[in-house]
C-alpha cells in the first residue's frame, strides 16, 4: 500500500529534535566541556603537600586562549612557583561595576589508602561524581569555567564584566591568592560584589531541594598551640610529670567546654525561613530561635540536635593536630596539640583564648595564637542579588522556594574581601544533601545530575546580573 504524508505528521517530526533539545536546558556540547573540566580539575593534584595549583592555573588559562579570550584578560599571577592564581576577565557591556566570580584551586590532602576510589581521579558510580575537590570546590569551580567559555562561544556580553578568579591558599593560608591579589593587584579583581562558589547553595532536606542558603556572614577562623615541655630522660626511668600525660590530662578537660548559645542576624534568619520546611517540635524550635531574643531552651534542644545546628548557635573549639616526643625510648620533652576554632563573628577571640585557658586549668600547658584572626564583617543582603537567585531557583527547579541567609560554620576567603570593603555572597548552584557533607573527608563526591543542574543555574542567572 502506497504511504501518503501529513504535511501536518511531517511538520511535527521536523520539530521533534527542537523539542527534544529545548527539553533538556544544558546542550550536549556543555555537559561534555564540564565534565571534561572536572576531569582535569580533580585529576590534578592541588595540594599543597605534593601538588601545584600553577599547574591548573596555566592549563585552565590555556582553555580560554584558545577559546579567542584576548590575552590580557587572562592573567596566571602570583609570587610562589607552586601556588599561583588565574584570573580571566569576560568583557560586559559596562551597564553595572564588574562582578567577581571566585572559586579556590587548591584541595587538602587526600590518602588513597583511607578512600574507596582513587581521590585525584574522577569516578562516576551510583549517581554521583567521586574525587577530592568535588564539593570543596572544584565542582563550583569548573561549572564558572564552563559558563564563561559558554558564553564567549555564543557572543553574549553580560550588562557588566564578570571576573573570574581562581586561587591558591585557600585550604592551609599558604600563599593565599585572595590576599595576594589584594595586597598586590587590586586592580584584576576589583568590583562591586563577589559570588563565591565556596559553600551554600540548594540544600536538599526530607530528599528533596528546598531552600537555597546564601551566606552573609561567617565565623571566625582561629586556631591556638597548646604547648607543655619537660626536661624529659630515659623511658626505662618513667616519671608522674609526663609532658604528653599533662598535655593529654588537659585536653579531656578542655573537651568539657561549652561556649554559650546566641544568634545573629544571620542565623535567625536561616531558621526563621528553615522552619516552614519541618514539623513538630523541631519547626517549633526554629521559629523560637528565629526571634530576638532566642529561647534558651529551644537553642539547647536544636543545638543537641545535629553538629551542624550546634556549629550555628556557638563557638566551636577542637583538637586537629597532636605531636610529642622524639624517640620511642626518650621521655618526651615537648608534647602540643593544636586547637581549632570557628568564632561567632561578634564574639572576642581573646575571651575564646581566656576560656581555653580556664577550660585546660593548668598554667604549664602554654597556649599561643597560630595566627591573629581576621575581623569578619557581615555583608548586607542584597535585595537585587536575591530576587534574582529567587527566581532562577524557581526557573531550575520548578518550585518556589526560599532563599535565605545564613552564618557559615566554616571559614572561606570571602572574609578577607569583606574586610576590605568588598561584600561577599557565598553560593553555588551545585544540590547537597546537608547531612552528607563529605568536604575534607573521605569519598567526597557531589550528585551527577546536580553538577549538571548547576550549569543551568549559572547561565540563567549571570545572565540576568
């Protein structure tokens, strides 16, 4: 039987391949360049123990040349061989001051032997993307690498000039970049504000994504030696006055001490918007902590809870470094611990100094600042910033949802931009899964399909900036 054909049927198989495309929001060209930017940029080795961000810096800088980006407006710069920093510049319509897009290219250590896949090489298995630097930050980093490539391959010039700057020091303060490049070419990165990719974003609660946090303000970052020394001897000669049994008397002690409970802006603003996200009790603690004054007992109660909501509501001090000793059959001479501490912004690091000390009880065990800590000033919501994160959350995801401030437990480079005078935004388009926060530990990974989503959010939302 001879086939006739609809001009309607043949309209329509003409248009399938559109449909199909405009399905799905990130090209096929896209996801290949990101995923082959995350191979490159977990596959090379940024720590500062054994590897080089200079060596990223240069191959990434090489991208965007051969892309056509004019070579002043890529610039690998900084004083130390081994850690130096990229900065790229896309060129706006000079409509709005430059916007600075900042990730870090450095990672911590990560030992083989304590991971289940290869930590300096991508895996992809069961869903997610596994390697160091995945969630912390290299996943962020590559998607802004993705996105400018993008948008010079399609001629698009944002209202203003986006700057890219990718750096060193982050993880250890070696050689920080962001320090570097104030100190000594504030011209590269100066703008109005800066989005940095180092934390925040969509947070997945009850299997879902539900909120998108934007952090305004962080802790402070401070860390203490604690040091005893003793004449020591012969171990075959053992005495009560052990410098490691002294120092290790007074950390039990130390391990006692709980700062007290207080909100800020921030925080209770985060709980405040958390709370329409539960139920029970827990909503119900929220909203109490989300009022100033907070109830003391609903902080107890919601601090008691989780480590992350104990890490929101108070000052948190912890052992990460011991060494003593120096032969198995010698009496230690010197035994130290250091203590880190992440302060709440408006409280004084010589109290928290001043409480270690109480805490320890024993004036031999000498406790020294590693550094002085860096002042930490908020930055100011921005109403702008804000609505637009707004509604390309509701663009990406197709939901409304809340977009909220809130105080980073941790620490990240925005503080130094802060501190001079450059308000800083910490998000990224990347979903987590609050509860599964592997940054620094083992089998860090991110959600495949959240690092894909994340290259939607980015163009959707740099491009209305």
């Amino acid at each position: 039987m001879k086939r006739t054909h609809s001009p309607l049927l043949a309209a329509l198989a003409l248009l399938l391949p559109l449909a199909a495309q405009a399905a799905d929001p990130v090209p096929k060209g896209e996801r290949t360049l990101a995923h082959d930017l995350l191979v490159q940029m977990i596959g090379t080795d940024t720590t500062s123990e054994h590897g080089s961000t200079t060596v990223l810096a240069e191959a990434l800088a090489q991208r965007f040349l051969k892309a056509g980006f004019p070579a002043a407006d890529v610039q690998v710069v900084g004083d130390d061989p081994k850690r130096r920093n990229l900065v790229v510049r896309l060129r706006g319509q000079g409509q709005r001051e430059p916007i600075l897009l900042l990730a870090h290219l450095d990672v911590v250590e990560a030992l083989p032997q304590d991971w289940h896949f290869p930590p300096f090489k991508l895996t992809e298995q069961g869903g997610y993307f596994y390697g160091r630097g995945t969630m912390d930050i290299k996943g962020g980093g590559a998607g802004l690498v993705a996105t400018l490539l993008r948008f010079h391959q399609q001629g698009f010039k944002p209202k203003g000039d986006y700057i890219l700057a990718l750096t060193a020091g982050e993880e250890d303060g070696k050689s920080n970049g962001v320090q570097w490049l104030l100190a000594h070419r504030p011209e590269l990165i100066r703008s109005q504000y800066s989005i940095n990719v180092d934390g925040g974003g969509p947070e997945i609660r009850h299997g879902r994504t539900e909120v998108v946090a934007v952090e305004t303000a962080e802790k402070v970052y401070a860390s203490y030696t604690l040091t005893v020394r003793n004449p020591g001897g012969h171990s075959s000669l053992p005495t009560p006055d052990n410098a490691i049994y002294r120092l290790a008397a007074g950390l039990m002690r130390l391990s006692q001490l709980d700062f007290p409970l207080h909100t800020n802006s921030a925080t209770r603003g985060y709980y405040e918007r958390l709370a329409t996200l539960y139920t029970g009790q827990t909503a119900a603690d929220m909203r109490a902590v989300a009022h100033d004054p907070s109830d003391p007992a609903a902080m107890r109660r919601l601090a008691a809870s989780t480590p992350y909501n104990n890490a929101h509501l108070r000052t948190t001090c912890v052992p990460t470094l011991l060494a003593g000793g120096d032969a198995e059959n010698a009496l230690p001479q010197m035994a130290r611990a250091t203590v880190n501490c992440r302060i709440l912004p408006d409280e004084d690091p010589a109290m928290v100094e001043a409480k270690i000390r109480q805490a320890l009880a024993d004036p031999l065990i000498a406790v020294a600042p590693v550094a002085p800590a860096p002042a930490s000033p908020p930055s100011p919501i921005n109403a702008a910033l804000f609505a637009q994160i707004a509604q390309t959350a509701k663009d990406v995801w197709g939901q409304a949802m809340p977009v909220s401030p809130y105080m980073s437990a941790g620490a990240s480079d925005s503080v130094f931009l802060r501190a001079a005078g450059m308000p800083s935004y910490v998000f990224n388009g990347i979903s987590y899964d609050v509860d599964d926060d592997r940054s620094h530990g083992q089998d860090e990974r991110i959600l495949v399909d959240s690092y894909y989503q994340s290259l939607d959010f980015n163009d959707r939302l740099l491009k209305n900036l």
